[in-house]
C-alpha cells in the first residue's frame, strides 16, 4: 500500500454506508470497516476544507465507534501543524471491530501530509460520499 490512508466503500444501504479505512505510514499500518451514516463523508469533507488555514489550525474528526460495544470499528484523525512554518501532520487511530472470537485490534499513527493533498482528498471523500462507491485517498509522505 502507498502511505496515506485509503477510503472504500465496501457496502451500502438507504441509510449507511461501510467504508473500509486503510493506513500506513511506511513502518505501521491498520485497517478498519466502520459504519458511517449517509452524508457523513461529505460532513468530514466540509469540516477538513482549506486545512492548514494557519500554523494553528488544528482539526478532529471520528468516523465509526470505538468500544466492544459497538457494531463496526473506529477511526479517529487529528490534523495538525507541528510548527510555525505549517508542516501538517494526521495522527490517527485505528480499531477494529470487536468480535466475540477475536480481541480488539488497534493501530495508532502520525502521517505527514501536504495541504495540496488535504485538498484532494477532500474532493475525493466528497464524491465518494455522493457516489456511494469508489476510492479516496489521502497521500502522505515519508517521514525524514
């Protein structure tokens, strides 16, 4: 897999969608099938527009559940800068889907990313979420 993280719709219904969210950094990876209402892909598209607005910015966003309680896994991201010069980063968690015959499985990691390919992903998450089907990606780099 390339670095970045990897959105694919798996399964759809009149009220959800099952996305299957990839990651990987170039050292650690993880993979997680949540379950997200219709809309919420483009809500996650129009919350992470135009990042980094400035060194500060900063912006979180959670698709799915976490917790042996709920049906699907979880992912969380932390857009950031790391300094005043705006060199962006995602940190991210990953967890699976609790399963009665299987733990609970969790990745956590940091990505560095570039605005332009913030901006891309937007416009891919976006139509995937109206598409209700296809790829987004979101293209890190590697980590010097």
């Amino acid at each position: 897999m390339d670095i970045g993280f990897q959105f694919e719709v798996i399964y759809k219904a009149y009220d959800m969608l099952q996305v299957r969210i990839s990651a990987w950094n170039g050292a650690f990876g993880g993979i997680a099938d949540v379950y997200v209402g219709i809309g919420r892909l483009e809500e996650v598209a129009a919350a992470l527009k135009g990042f980094p607005k400035n060194p500060s910015d900063t912006r979180e966003v959670t698709l799915g559940a976490f917790g042996p309680e709920s049906a699907g896994g979880g992912v969380s991201m932390r857009f950031y800068c790391a300094d005043a010069s705006g060199h962006a980063y995602v940190q991210s968690k990953l967890e699976s889907e609790s399963l009665p015959s299987k733990p609970i499985q969790t990745v956590m990691l940091s990505l560095p990313i570039e605005a332009v390919a913030v901006d891309l992903f937007v416009d891919e998450l976006r139509l995937l979420g109206v598409r209700k089907s296809g790829v987004a990606r979101l293209r890190g780099r590697e980590a010097t």
